[in-house]
C-alpha cells in the first residue's frame, strides 16, 4: 500500500474493508476444480501490492457519486459492479506483471520468487493467459457490454505500449516523446480507465467521468516515470527487487533520455558506453550530478499537480481529498 | 484447409466467401495506428491455416437454422453475428499458437519462422496478449453478455487444461484419464463453443444446440488426438514441422500412454528409456509394431463416429452432411 497517513479516516477504513471485498472476488474467480491451477494462482496472490487500480476505481466512484448523496451514508455508494470492476483491474495488472517477469526474466518480485522462477517461463506464460481470461470473464458476469467493450479497448492499447516498448528495445535514440506515447499506452492507460469507469459506475456525469480519465491518465504517466527512476536510484531494500533491470534489457527510461538529449557529444558518447556496458551505478551518479534525475522528478510533480488540477470538477469532500494524498503519494513514493 | 472434395459444393462456395469475410472482420480487428504491431500483425496472419473453428461456427450455424429457411436462400441464414463470432474464434487459437510456440521453443510453423524465433520470445508473450485482448474486444462488439461470458468460460478452461498440462511434464505414470481431461480443456472445449454458438446464433433449439455442442466435443478430442499422433507418427513435408516436439518436451500421448499401460515390464523399462533419452525413432518403430498407434487411430474413429451420432438431431441437409465430411476429414488428415 501506498504511504497514506494524512488522509481522512473514515475514508480510509471503508477503502480497507471495500478492499476486503475486492480480494474476495478476485481470490473466489480463480477458484478452480484444478488443484495444480489453485497451487499456482495462491502463489500470485503473493503479487498482490500497493492495490492502486482497484484504491482508484473505489474512490473515483466514492468522489464521483458523494456530490448525489449524503456523506455519512459513504459505503452505499460503492456497488458490487465497483468491487468486480476494482477486482477485475487488478486481475489485469496482476497479468501484466506475471508476463513481465517473464519478459524480464525476473527471479524476484515483492520479496518473493516470481512465477518463472519457480516454474519455468512455459507456466509463467499460461498463468498470465489465465489471469487475462479470468478477468474477462468476471467482467463479462455483470452482464454488460459497455464495460466489456473499455476493458477490451484498454488492454488492446496495453499490449500495444508493451509492443511498441520491445520494438524500441536497445534503441538509444529514443526520444521523449516515444517514451511518453509508450508509458501512456502501456500504464496510463488501464489506471486512466480505473478512475473513469468507478465514476461511471457511480452514474456520474459524462463531465466528472472525463476529469477523472485525464486524471488517471496523468496518474499513470507519473506513476511509471516514478517507477523507471526507482529502477534506477531506488534503493533494493526498500523496492524489494534488484536495480538496474530496464538497462540490462536495452530499455531507456526518462532521465537517461533526458541526459542523452542535452549532454555535449563527448559525455553522451561515455554515457551511451556505460549503458552498452551495462555500467548501471557510473551511470546513475552522471545523472545525478547532471541534474537528470532532479528534471525527472520535477516532471513527475508537475504530472501530479496536473492531475490533482483536474479534481476541481469533482465535488468537494473527503474521497477528493483522498484521490489528491494518493497522487501526491504517487510522487513521493520510494516503493 | 482440411480436404474436402466429396462434399456438396453450393455449400463449399457459400463457406468460402463467408471466410474471406470472417478473414476481413480478423485483420480490420488487429489494425493499430503503430505500426511495430501491424507488422506483427501481418506475420500471424501466415499462421492461418485450417480454419477449422470459423467453419465450425459457420455451418453449425448453417446446420441449425437450415430448418427455418429454403436451402435456396442459405447464405441469409449466416449473419454479421456469426462471422464476428467466427473471427473471435480463430483470433482465440492462433493466440494460443504464438503462445504454444514459446513454450515449445518452436521455430517453424506453416513453414515459416514462427514469432519467437524472429523476434524473441517477449514479443511472442506480448503478441499472444495482444489476440487475446482484440479477441474479447472484437467480442464485446456485439454488445451480447451471454456471448463473452461464454467465451470467457472457454479461454478460462482453455488455460486450466495447458496448465495442467504443463504440470504433468516429464510425469512418465500419466494415465488415459488425466491425457483425455487435458485435451478436453485445452482444444475439444474452444471447438465444442464454436459448435454450440454457432446453432445459438441461429435461435436453434436448446436441444439442438446441446447436440451440437457433443458434436464438437467429441471431434475436438478425436482432432487433438490425431495432432498428437502426427506428432509422432507423421510426415514432417506434409506437416510443415518437425516431428517429435510432443516428446522432446516431456509430453506423453496417446500412443505412448496406451502402449506403456500395456507393454509387459521390461518392455516398458526399455520404452521409459527411449522416451528420456528422446530416441523418438525406436520408440515410433515400437509403438506401431506393438499397435499402440492402431489402437489410438480406432480411438479417433470412434470419436469421429460417436461425434457424428450426434448430427441426427439436425434437420438433413447438406450443411449437416458437410458437418460430417469435416468429422471425417479430422480422422484422416495427414496434417
């Protein structure tokens, strides 16, 4: 979970216990009569993390709907088509990282092993199918076409961030603005989702609705920016899995873009020889020293504060204030 | 295309165009404005091969309805519907082939190099996602909660029978049960939906529609038999692959199951020996001599026939007979 200490408490309980509930779904669809598939899937609910997609599909339905009723009566707000809908983007995401780790040829996530590790990348590849399937088919339980039809849309341009990512895999030419289409297709995208749809679910206007997806999506923006710079000043410890993993696999991220992009001809080529080397930890003191990471940061605020801008079309209370402490922790994160 | 010369040919021509159809829905579905995915798009669509699933949805469809309408005006009888349908169907498998390719650490397929082996196994990952994804959303098209409900029940069955498939690798004492329940789920459940979806897509008869879904049952089984056999018994020219993966990778079937549950002890101590040592030409020798590849051969006939037994429940007529062409074409196909 994200770092929330501030926020409103009333809030914040009836999100752990709503949480309590989306777990519930999601473990109870992945029931199988397959006892070698319910070995695989209690392992993957190690994966489970920070909970960010189904937290933003609760509040942005809690913030969308509190202006319709009244405060005390929060928890009514939330339906169960909120809790499967918050279940079902975790299932996704929760793919995307089984996949990943192949990708990535991972042996370690959130302190545990991966699915590859253990295994073998054969599994890995299936469970992830499994996931993908199941979560379309909890979405296809509520019986209705509309949400089916966004989930498609947002995985079909989730795959394509992915794709577009591999084929720029070991290009050190990429450009900013590559990496900003890459990330918004790959991440924004499903998070940008998570906020409009709770909103949506809460029969919000098609204004709120729209707020809430530009919100997400600069969420999401900021949110992999975060989590790229992570990979590379992060501390091991604290991440719970080692460093340096998008330089091993040919993946420029953000601030070493930014370094390439303004550094004179002799200190990009030294730069390009210590990414080509593999050279992680010479390379993260040049972009410190350099003011790389200090520019990337920056980015991620101002992405933040652009997000929480869009809040102001929301009604006032403390499902808003609780979306605008997630962004913020969003920026501020070390995990 | 499987061979089906014999069969009635007003039928083969209405099949025909209704494919290139259903191949235009296909590629329309997978077109991205990045083109890094349309030329990945572009290498699968080499994947197509037998269509076997499209044509089961088609003349299930065709089969089911022929009762309500005039054999003259057959082609009305197949809507937009059944050619989404049909086109999610294929999209299903050849998602399952890019993904079947890395875990086989295949090459070729079709005679081409397959996605792994071009452009890596991350991408083949990706790639199988993206199919899976356009599937569901291509899919949710047509606005029917039944029908993605449907399809996702298969997907998930799908990936619980490659799962514990995998799970039961290099498992020498793997008996007849376990190898059918595995085939069930992971190829006989996507072509009995075809089959079932096809007759609901024509407002058929619960009845008929039951019927059809034996049908396709009970060909899906005999069909992943018979790949299997090819496996070990076929002609690489013909196939198009080479032969021997099923075992190169740990996975017993049909013929080895039967002729290990029979042969006496030391003939199994000496078949248990080729298969580890992967010594697939001994083995191939002793399984035809002892008749194990016989006796799987009569195992396909009968689920051709009982497959067959179930077309009594349709109206006559030539979509039917053409259902029974095809079962046959299952049985005898060299690839």
């Amino acid at each position: 979970m994200l770092n929330l200490d501030a926020v409103h408490q009333p809030i914040a309980a009836l999100l752990a216990e709503q949480l309590d509930q989306v777990t519930f779904i999601f473990e109870r669809q992945l029931a199988s009569d397959m006892s070698a598939v319910n070995n695989l899937c209690m392992h993957v609910e190690n994966y489970r993390g920070k909970m960010l997609r189904p937290m933003l599909v609760l509040l942005s339905g809690l913030a969308a709907a509190s202006e319709t009723a009244a405060e005390e009566n929060c928890a009514a707000l939330l339906t169960e088509r909120h809790r499967i809908v918050a279940a079902v983007t975790e299932m996704i995401h929760m793919a995307t990282l089984v996949h990943d780790d192949v990708l990535d040829e991972a042996r370690i996530r959130r302190r545990g092993s991966t699915v590859n590790h253990l295994w073998g990348n054969e599994t890995a590849v299936i469970l992830g199918d499994y996931l993908i399937s199941n979560a379309f088919h909890l979405c296809s339980t509520m019986g209705d076409p509309a949400i089916n039809l966004a989930l498609g849309q947002v995985t079909n341009t989730l795959c394509e961030g992915e794709l577009v990512q591999l084929h720029h895999r070991n290009d050190y030419s990429i450009d900013e603005a590559t990496y900003l289409e890459i990330i918004r297709r790959k991440t924004a995208s499903l998070i940008g989702e998570c906020c409009r749809l709770g909103a949506q679910l809460s029969d919000a206007d098609e204004r709120i609705c729209l707020a809430l997806h530009r919100f997400g999506m600069a969420l999401g923006v900021a949110f992999q920016i975060q989590d790229d710079l992570l990979d590379l000043i992060g501390n091991e410890q604290v991440l719970g899995k080692p460093l340096g993993q998008d330089l091993d696999k040919g993946k420029l991220t953000l601030p070493v873009i930014h370094y390439l992009a303004e550094a004179a001809s002799q200190q990009r080529g030294e730069a390009l020889m210590m990414i080509m080397q593999g050279d992680a930890e010479q390379l993260r003191d040049r972009l410190v020293e350099s003011g790389a990471v200090q520019r990337t940061s920056q980015a991620v605020m101002d992405l933040v504060a652009e997000a929480k801008d869009e809040l102001h079309a929301l009604p006032a209370g403390p499902a808003r204030d609780f979306l605008a402490a997630l962004a913020d922790a969003v920026a501020t994160r070390t995990y």
